[in-house]
C-alpha cells in the first residue's frame, strides 16, 4: 500500500483466450482511480473505440499456395535484432498495475526479446527499468520539459542506461479531456521515479495535467533537430497522424516516424491511429521505419498493421492488465498470446516472414 493506494504483487503465467478480456480482470484488482486511468480515453472515447473498429476496414487476402510452414516472427529494426515486431508502448505510471512496475513489464519483454519504451512519467527509474530488461533492447520516450537542462539530463541518464533510441512524444502537450480522471478525482499516488531527482517534484499528488502543465506545449521541428544533435541515438517523433508532420519530423532530423493516436487519450474525434498509417507510409516511402500503435488487440491487427507499412505494432493497455494479473510472466503471456495470434494469420494467409507480411495484400472494403 503506498498512499493509501494498494498495488498487485501477482507473479504468474496467466492462461489468456483474448486480450480484450483482460481488462475485465484487470479491472477487478486495480484501484479505481488507476483503472480508469489506465483505461480511459478523452471526451465520449469516439477516437479510442474508432481504433478498435478501424482494423475491419481492411481485410486480409490470403495467398493458398505458398508452400509455407512453421511462420518466424523474427525482424530487425533500427538495426535491432527483435523475436518479434510487436512492443511496448512508452505508458507512464505502471506502479499503478504492480508494486514492481516497470521493472517487471522491462522482464517479460526480455524474456519475450520484444523491444519496450520507457515513459519519462514511468514508476521506476531509467536505469532499474533497462538493467531489469537486459537482454532486449529498449528505447526512452521523452516528454520535452520547458527545462532544457532536465532534458539534457534525462537524455544523458538513458544514453548511460544503454537505450538505443529516444522517442519524442508530440501529440500531448496538454491532457486530454479525461472524463474518468475527473469523475474519479484522480492523482497519480506513486512517484514517478525521473520526477523525483529533479525540480519538477516528484508527481505524486498531482492530476497529468499538472504534469503536462510543467511540460512543453510548444514543440516544432526545430526541438526534433535540438534532440537529434544532442543525443546520438536515433530520434523517433511519435504521435504523427499527418503525411506532411512525417516529412517535417523527418527534415529535422527524425531517425523513425511513430503513428498513433495516444490510444485515443488525446485529441477525440480524430481518425483511427490505424486509418491514416497508410498515407504516412506513402509519404514517408522507406526513407525511415515506421512505428504504430493504438487500439492494437489482435494477431490479425498485427499483420494489418505490417501490411500497412509499419516495422514495429505496439500494445499498451493489455500489457499493463497482464502486469497487474500476473507481474513479468503475467507480460510475458500477453506477448506469447499475441504472437500465437500472429503465427497463425501469417500460416493462414501464407506469409512465412514478416518481410513477406508486409507486401501481404490487404482490401478495403468497408462493410
Ligand atoms: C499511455 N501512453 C503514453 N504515451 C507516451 O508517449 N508517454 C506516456 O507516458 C504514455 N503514458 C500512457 C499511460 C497509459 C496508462 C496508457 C494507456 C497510455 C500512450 C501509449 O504510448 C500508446 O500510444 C497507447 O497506449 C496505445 O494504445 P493502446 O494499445 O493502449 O490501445
Ligand atoms: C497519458 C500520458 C502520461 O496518456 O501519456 O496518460
């Protein structure tokens, strides 16, 4: 119990038929205020149910007579050797999940070898989380503070932790409207580790949008090209929906564009994260890799998403359910479900590689 807050302390493989039923679980051992946290979106969430819905507007063409078997979900990003393209988002907070936070997701995506990010607002600081992840790459997600010398030291701090690259998020510069946060009066009970050490207090106590407050709002190519000559790890700007922001981020000196719409936490009544990845693809035509999450759920998600242009698919809100649920092995299943998922769309549609997923066939048929 920290603060009157009780935090989970589960350590098991769980058994898992879907990821949607997740959150039902997960909801019965999270505190409230974190649940609807966790789980909320902005305003009426039309932008985080249009992710889910998006992925039926394109549909798979299998291909029959492919001679494949035994699908390898194996790739290599940013020059990263990964066992599979499906990753963890930057999510802030995960102490709110599991007494270990993000220590224990940092295990269960080593001992998937699936690449985790690491939130600037996360429980557990940037050098437990990438020593606890030893084995797996991962990568910082950077809120740009107004305090240049906070940014300086918290890029130093992950370059030393040994991250291979830095993601610049851009699509929060203020908070959401988080209805469920206010119904809930909702203020972070753990401190946020990153916080702690430096002027900004140490988050406990405050709503996230006192914490976005002390962030910047006004972020433009010229801080993405400030950040990549800073640091020498590849920049990636995450929370692009637009073909001409991927060109910008990518002039200024962006190492990989990131499309996703914050899980629908953000601007509501925005499209589905899913439906405008195409046309940045399109823009950005192999000149960087491309990063995608929002609303991700399923194994056929997954491959619609690669087929889609995108290198790497990120989860978040079911890998923090599994923490709560079972701690690093309870991440560790997420993963393993997933990629079950995936091994069997890409068998189906008779892709062997993910190379061969993402010239896969897709049509758009809006039913
Ligand atoms: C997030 N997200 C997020 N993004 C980011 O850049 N920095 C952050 O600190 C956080 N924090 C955060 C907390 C929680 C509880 C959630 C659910 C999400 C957004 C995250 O990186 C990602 O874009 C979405 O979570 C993807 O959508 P799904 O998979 O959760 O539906
Ligand atoms: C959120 C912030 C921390 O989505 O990214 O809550």
């Amino acid at each position: 119990i920290v603060n009157g807050y009780k935090q989970n302390e589960n350590e098991k493989a769980l058994d898992i038929l879907n990821l949607d039923q997740l959150e039902a679980q997960a909801k019965e051992i999270i505190p409230t205020g974190g649940f609807g946290y966790i789980a909320g979106g902005s305003e009426d969430e039309w932008t985080l149910q249009a992710n889910r819905r998006a992925f039926t507007h394109k549909q798979i063409v299998p291909r029959a007579l492919t001679n494949i078997e035994k699908p390898e979900l194996d790739t290599n990003v940013f020059g990263l050797p990964l066992k599979t393209p499906i990753f963890m988002v930057p999510a802030a907070a995960q102490g709110l999940a599991h007494a270990k936070g993000e220590v224990d997701t940092a295990k269960g995506l080593a001992a998937v070898g699936g690449l985790m990010a690491q939130s600037t607002y996360s429980s557990t600081s940037i050098a437990d989380t990438a020593s606890a992840g030893a084995g797996a790459p991962q990568f910082f997600q950077l809120y740009m503070s107004k305090d240049w010398e906070f940014n300086k030291s918290l890029l130093d701090e992950a370059k030393k932790a040994g991250v291979k690259g830095i993601i610049l998020t851009v699509d929060a510069t203020v908070d959401g409207y988080r209805e469920a946060d206010i119904v809930n009066n909702f203020q972070f009970p753990i401190p946020m580790a990153n916080l702690t050490k430096y002027s900004e207090g140490d988050g406990q106590g405050k709503g996230i949008a006192e914490i976005y407050a002390s962030a910047a709002q006004k972020i433009g190519p010229d801080d993405v090209a400030r950040i990549a000559d800073y640091t020498d790890l590849p920049v990636i700007v995450k929370g692009i929906e637009s073909p001409e922001d991927a060109l910008y981020a990518i002039g200024a000196g962006a190492a990989g564009i990131y499309v996703s719409n914050h899980g629908g936490r953000q601007l509501n009544g925005g499209p589905a994260s899913f439906d405008v990845l195409a046309d940045v693809a399109r823009a950005v035509n192999g000149k960087v890799p491309i990063i995608f999450d929002s609303g991700v759920r399923r194994g056929s998600d997954v491959f619609k998403a690669l087929a889609s242009g995108a290198d790497l698919v990120g989860i978040g809100r079911p890998v923090i359910y599994g923490l709560a649920l079972g701690g690093a092995q309870g991440v560790q299943s997420v993963f393993e479900h997933l990629d079950h998922e995936l091994e069997i769309i890409m068998q189906l549609a008779g892709t062997k590689t993910i190379a061969d997923v993402k010239k896969a066939k897709l049509l758009n048929i809006h039913y």
